[in-house]
C-alpha cells in the first residue's frame, strides 16, 4: 500500500545561500498504521513502486510507530489539549507529532532550479489496513527550513 503526496511548486533558495536545509513536519498523526514517508524533490516520476532509496531524487525519509487501535475504555484516546499552568505532566501519548529531516544534499542536488516540487510517498504494511482506512499521512502543516 502506497500514498502520494505532493507538494508545490515552490521557489527554492540558492544552492549557496545556506548550509543546512530541513524539512519539518507538524501535527503528524499517529493514530494510523505505523508507516514510512519517503521524501522526493523534483521527480514527477516517482511512484510506490519505484521509491526507492537510491533515486537521485531521494531526499530522506521519517517513520512513524503508529497507534492504530484504542485498546481503552471510552476517552481513553482522546487528546485534551488544554493544561493547567503548572502540569508537568508529559503530553497525552497520542499527541501530533512533530519530524524534522534534514534535506541539505538533496536540496543542493535541485541546482538553482526555479521551481520545487515535493514528494512524500507513504507506505505500510497492507494488512495493518482495515476497511475504513483514513489517509496515512495526516498533517497540519509542513515547511523547508534553511540555515545560513
């Protein structure tokens, strides 16, 4: 089983106007299957067959160990998002998640390209799957970070 996601166009940097480039990702869910992102820039080409690892395109990847099921009574997998001002408690386990991947060689590997194009292609393991599948890659938002 195999997602795509896509992302942009978007104008990327200068190859030389940074040293370090990160891709970060915010508010991952992980209530789903646990699953694989792999990470392509530019590559209009790619598919869940051919994502591999040793595609000049390839930019890096993150997993997720994923909490499919609630195996508690009834709230015991609700996210409350409002603390009180001095709970040192940890977050809730099912809390978004936050990835950050360091995409620096494969953004130098674009060249001064004038447009940039991401792609996440998400996989797992189909029998973790049930009939009622939401889509595994579930974010609130994703940005390219650069360091000068």
């Amino acid at each position: 089983m195999a997602e795509l996601h896509t992302f942009g166009p978007l104008k990327p940097p200068s190859s030389d106007s940074f040293t370090r480039a990160d891709l970060e990702f915010y508010g991952v869910n992980h209530f789903r299957p646990s699953f694989v992102a792999r990470i392509f820039f530019n590559d209009p080409d790619v598919t869940g067959d051919n994502a591999a690892r040793d595609r000049s395109s390839f930019a890096g990847q993150f997993a997720i160990f994923g909490h499919q099921r609630c195996s508690g009574d009834d709230g015991h997998c609700d996210v409350h998002f409002d603390t009180r001002r001095f709970d040192e408690r940890p977050s809730h386990p099912l809390t978004r998640a936050f990835k950050r991947v360091i995409v620096t060689d494969a953004l130098r590997r674009c060249g001064d390209s004038p447009e940039l194009t991401i792609t996440v292609v998400v996989t797992c393991d189909p029998a973790e799957l049930d009939e009622n599948q939401q889509p595994l890659l579930d974010i609130q938002g994703m940005q390219l970070t650069t360091f000068g």
